[in-house]
C-alpha cells in the first residue's frame, strides 16, 4: 500500500502511516468523509 504512489527507482516516499486508528476512530473518520461528499455533491449544489 505505501509504494503505489512512488516513482520507480526513486528514493523519497511519498505516502507515509504516521498513526493507527482503532475501530471507533475509523468509524468516526468514514463519517465524515460520507458527510463531506454528501456536502460537496448534493443534488442542487
């Protein structure tokens, strides 16, 4: 997962996991990620 956006022979990484989340926080984190788009792309915008 962490070497899909590096450039093939390159030296620096470009994504990088700084922190685990448990369950809850995921949760939490897809919320509002849905809220976002619903915010974003809702029918009249």
């Amino acid at each position: 997962f962490l070497t899909y956006k590096d450039i093939p022979g390159g030296e620096k990484h470009l994504a990088e996991i700084t922190d685990i989340y448990n369950k809850e926080e995921a949760y939490e984190v897809i919320r509002r990620g849905r809220k976002d788009y619903e915010n974003k792309f809702k029918k009249g915008n």
